[in-house]
C-alpha cells in the first residue's frame, strides 16, 4: 500500500496536494465531499478540480461515490500521500523501503534518510472503524469522526508519550509527526513474542520490562495494551513500543489498566516460562510498579 504511494509521489503535482488537502478538510464534516464544495476547498477552479480528480482517481487516492450528490473520500494511500508530501518537504525522509510490520491497526516501513529511521502509519478505523470507536476514547465535539480522524488521534497520542518518555523509558526515540504518521528511530530486537529466552535470562528480562513499566507510570503514562507483541528483546536489551492506546496516570483508569498490563506480562511469562518462575502475586508486583519501587519489582521478577 505505502510503497505503491512511494512510487506515484514523483507523478503528483503540487495542484494533485491541493485537491487532495480540500477532500480531506471536507471530510471533517462529512465522510463523502460534495464534489461542487471542492473548488473552494481545495483553491481550484471547477475545471483544474475536473481534471484532479481524474488524475488521483486513477492513481487510487481518492474514491468516488454517488449519493444524494457526487462524493469523494480519500483512501488511505491519499492520505498517506499528504503526510509523505509534509515529512519529505521538512526534510526528515528521502524516500520509502521495506515493510518492517504490516497489521490491522498500522503499517511500519523503512524509510531512506540521514539515519536508521521507521515510518509509521496508523490504520485504526479504516477497517474496523465501529470496533475501533467502541474501544477507545476519541472523541470530537465539532468534528465529524471518521477513520482520519481516530488514526490521526492515534499517531498523535503516540508522539506525545513518545517524546515524553524517552529516554528515560527504552521506547522508540521519535523524530517527526504529521497526520497519521510518525517517524522514529529504528531499534534493534526482536518481539517477546518470538524469542526463545534462555533459562538464565528469563527473570532478567521480566525484570527489565517491569522495570520500563514502572518508570513509564512514574513518568505519568500506562501503556493500556501491553502484551508479549509490544516489546522487543535484543542483546542491549528490551524496547516497548506501540503507545497508540497509552493513557496518562491521571486517567480514571489509569490503575485498572496497569493492573491489566501487567497481569497480561506476567501471565504471558507463566505460561511460556512455567519452570523458570517462582509464584508471583499479581497484586503486589502491580503496587510496586504503581509505586515506583524498583527495589520490590526487581525482587519480585527474581
């Protein structure tokens, strides 16, 4: 999907962005634009928006749709477009590589720039939008929702407890932010999930997640969805990553969901490592990390 924007972004021109940037302020209010509203939106006569539409049509970045009236709705690779567009004129990327993690809430590319960088674009509501807006907390109060606006509210949730996590939590150091995406540094590792830890090395590594969580929740963030798929492990040692659903310890639920972060961790390692752990309280170890005492997780995961 991405890649296949990678290659048209040469092919647009700079009027292409412009009807592209009038469709997407026209669906603030409505999922469909009324295509006699996108001359003024977009600074275009009728004629060079007659002419655009074509054009990014056939290149799949907008969809048609007759209703009570000819509409028009990005598609994700439009939007894509757009946040390409921002992140290559600031300079922070040069072009797009490989598919690093492809799933249904975002895709993750190598991207060509000055160093290791990830570009990262959020997917929540293209699909599953429903299932996405009962599950998280985005709201609008002038805005009309729609799967722009709960992936851009991802990927900005993100950014904010990135930048407010590192260094002092391993997370992903972010570079740059627009729209639905963001851009951050690569890191080395592979997920929990697929390693195959050795009998030493088991309550090190539970050690030095807690301990990221715990430092995380003194910071003022919970991840909310912690989970053997979220944390990397590499001989520098482990990374946690995908903060999209984080909410600040001051959220009603902000305890509820450490709890629930780190049973989830604990009972993933039991599970795995049943021979390699002793008996754990749930509650204590959740009243550490709560706390802040290192001490205490650091002794629990021993």
């Amino acid at each position: 999907m991405v890649r296949n924007v990678a290659g048209v972004m040469a092919e647009l021109e700079p009027e292409d962005f412009y009807l592209l940037s009038g469709v997407e302020q026209g669906m603030r209010f409505s999922e469909w634009v009324n295509r006699g509203k996108l001359p003024d939106l977009s600074n275009l006569t009728a004629e060079e928006v007659d002419y655009r539409l074509d054009r990014c049509a056939t290149r799949g970045l907008i969809e048609r749709k007759t209703i009570q009236y000819e509409g028009y709705t990005l598609t994700a690779e439009g939007y894509d477009a757009l946040a390409l567009r921002t992140f290559s004129e600031r300079d922070t990327i040069e072009g797009v590589g490989a598919p690093l993690g492809v799933g249904k809430e975002s895709d993750v590319f190598e991207v060509q720039s000055y160093q290791p960088l990830a570009l990262k674009f959020h997917r929540e509501g293209y699909t599953n939008f429903r299932e996405v807006m009962r599950e998280r907390d985005y709201t609008s109060d002038n805005q009309h929702v729609s799967w722009l606006y709960t992936a851009r509210k991802a990927a900005e949730r993100e950014h904010e407890a990135l930048e407010s996590l590192y260094p002092d939590v391993s997370v992903p150091r972010p570079i740059d932010h627009n729209r639905h995406a963001i851009v951050m540094a690569k890191f080395d590792g592979v997920e929990l999930d697929r390693a195959k830890l050795p009998d030493e090395q088991v309550t090190g590594v539970l050690d030095l997640i807690l301990q990221e969580i715990a430092t995380a929740y003194d910071i003022g963030y919970v991840h909310a969805d912690m989970s053997e798929y979220n944390v990397a492990i590499s001989e520098s040692g482990v990374t946690v990553f995908d903060w999209p659903q984080s909410v600040p310890t001051d959220h009603e639920n902000a305890r509820e969901l450490l709890d629930r972060d780190v049973e989830n961790l604990l009972s993933y390692f039991n599970r795995k490592y049943p021979r390699n752990l002793p008996d754990v309280d749930v509650e204590s170890v959740n009243d550490s990390v709560a706390a802040g005492d290192f001490e205490s997780v650091r002794n629990h995961a021993s």
